[in-house]
C-alpha cells in the first residue's frame, strides 16, 4: 500500500531544485565577473551593473531576480538598487581566493552537459571520455587556483619540512596530470633554479601550458602530453606532486608505482586528493558529499571507464589510498587537511 510523503520530504525537494537553480546562476555570475563587479560598487542599479559589467541589460536584469530572491544579493524596492553583501563577496569573488566557492559551481553546468551519455552508460556500462565534457580544463584551472595555487606558499609547501629551502637551491621536479599547469607555473615563477616537468593525457591542456609559461618568460620547465598509465622512467625526480589527479586514472595502481620508481632516493611524493573515506557510512555528515559523488559519478569514475579503467571515482577515500599507496611501495604516510579546504587531503611521502 503507497503511503503519502511526510510533509518535510516534498518541502526538501523543492529547496533542491531551487538550489540547483541558483548554481547555475552562481556559475554565470562567476563567469560574468557580474560579483567581482559588484564587490567593487555600493547600492546599483540593473543599468549602473550592465554597463560596469559590459552584458547585456536584460540578460543582468533576470539574473539579478533569481540571485536576489535567492538570498545571494541585497535589493531596495523603493530604489531599485542591489548590494552583493560584503560577507557574500568574501566567498564569492575571484579577489577572495583561496575562500571564494563560485568557480565550483561551474561543475553543475559542465556535468549536466553529459547526462544523455551517462544514462546510456546506465544502460551499456563503458563511460565518457575526457574530449566530451566541454571546458573541463577551464574547471579544472580555476579549480587549481583556488585549492593549491592560492594556497602554495602559506599552506601547501610548508606540508613538507625544508621542502621550500630545497626548491630554492635547485631540485628536479615533476607534476603528473598537470592539466593547464596552474601549479607548475606558480612554482617555476616562485623557485628559478629548480627545474619542473608537467605530464599531462590531454595535448590541448599541455599546449596551453607552453604558451602560458612562453609569455610569463618561463625557462625552467616544460610540458609533455604522455599517457600515465605507460609511463615509466627511473629515478629522475627528486619532488612528484599529483594534484587531484589519481583517481581519475585508468590505472591508478600503476602510475602510483610509476611515481614510486621515478623519485630519488629521500624523494617526496605530494598526493592531494578528496578528503573522504572510503566507506559510505563515513560520508554521512561530509559537507558536500553529495556534490563528490555526483562529480565521480557525472567525471571521475566515468572518465576512467571509458578508457576500460579502474572507475576508481572521486570518493575513493583516504583507506584506500593509503592502502594503494603502500602497494606502490611508499610507508610511512603523512595526512594533511587545511582549515580553509574541507574538500581535500594531502598526502606526504618519503621515499626512503
């Protein structure tokens, strides 16, 4: 016999859908520069926004309705004018880096883009590959930017004890799916006299890299296009970072190995990944965890299936990297977690 919804179900659904609602808005209006813009101006009109914005008025004025009655902007009926509350700025705007959430809501945008082939895959089995998610590497940069880039110099390389002193005095560096080497850049800029390596499955993001490290004047690193999963090469490296980047290999078990023959003796492997575990039941109260397995399932896993992969998926969790991790040969694993980034772990290694 059915038996009626508690009145509390049907009233979450709706938050949902109209929460879904306002990521796309969110994302359009991190697209827009429309909340660098109007962290940069007091009460506004439509008009006044559009044209310090250089968009369309009527386009900024529907925009402005769904993130108003949204609760993201402040509006005065007798005025007609919007505030972007300075306490929403401090999370929303490109200036706010590390703490701005905006570029995040472009994944909604980008995994729904994909839903026909995903539920064919419901279907069929097999999984998307990389080529059908447009701006993937757009993401991923902004992504980078504000997880690691933003956070290099104060949070990230004081992970690893003297692991600063000896990039300044010169050491061989590598970065596995380094996508548009947001992070490489930064540091070749940050240490000249050591010399850094981007691998990367995708030549289009590998070319943008070149071109970028080209007009910043970059000469102490290079990119390559390589497919990880048949890499192998000895032990050349005496730093290997892999940013976000394991699970979501074919083979994660044998690029970790990979990795683990390619560093130096006293070598350090940095892995950042999701903060996670790898039971469900752990998951329960993460704070966005439905957003990581809807990315794992919608790209991480999916990815990695189209290739006959692992289908590792995002939410692999910290059990079963480390797990991985000792049957590449690293031990003696480090866990760090950031206070400003409650999405993501970093693991430490020495190799002995």
């Amino acid at each position: 016999m059915s038996q009626s919804p508690t009145p509390a179900f049907p009233d979450r659904l709706l938050d949902i859908l109209n929460s879904a609602s306002l990521a796309l808005m969110l994302s359009i209006g991190h697209r827009a520069r429309l909340f660098d813009v109007m962290a940069e101006m007091d009460w506004a009109t439509c008009e006044e926004i559009s044209r310090r914005a250089e968009k369309n008025e009527r386009y900024v004025r529907e925009w402005l309705g769904a993130v108003t009655v949204g609760r993201i902007l402040e509006y005065d009926p007798a005025t007609r004018r919007y505030r972007l509350p300075a306490d929403h700025a401090a999370v929303l705007t490109r200036k706010a880096a590390p703490n701005n959430i905006a570029p995040f809501f472009q994944y909604i945008p980008m995994m729904g883009s994909v839903e026909d082939r995903i539920l064919d895959c419901f279907d069929k089995g097999g999984g998307v590959p990389y080529e059908a998610f447009a701006r993937f590497h757009d993401v991923m940069a902004e992504d980078s930017e504000q997880t690691v880039v933003s956070a290099l110099e104060d949070h990230v390389l004081p992970l690893v004890p003297e692991l600063a002193v000896r990039l300044r005095e010169g050491i061989d560096a590598l970065d596995v799916g380094c996508g548009r080497g947001r992070a490489l850049l930064r540091l070749a800029e940050l240490f000249p006299k050591s010399r850094f390596t981007g691998y990367d499955l995708s030549e289009t993001a590998v070319s943008r890299a070149r071109e970028e490290a080209s007009q910043r004047g970059l000469k102490n690193l290079r990119f390559a296009a390589k497919d990880l999963t048949e890499w192998r090469e000895g032990p050349n490296y005496d730093l290997i970072t892999a940013l976000d980047a394991i699970h979501d290999q074919k083979a994660p078990d044998r690029v970790l190995s990979a990795i683990h023959s390619a560093l130096r003796p006293g070598g350090i492997f940095l892995m950042q990944d999701i903060r996670a575990s790898s039971r469900l039941e752990n998951n329960l109260d993460h704070p966005s965890a439905p957003f990581l397995y809807t990315v794992s399932c919608l790209h991480c896993m999916t990815v990695s299936l189209a290739q006959d992969g692992a289908g590792l998926g995002a939410v692999w969790g910290e059990e079963k990297a480390r797990e991985m991790l000792a049957a590449a040969g690293f031990t003696e694993v480090r866990v760090h977690n950031l206070a400003h980034d409650f999405q993501n772990s970093f693991f430490v290694v020495k190799k002995p």
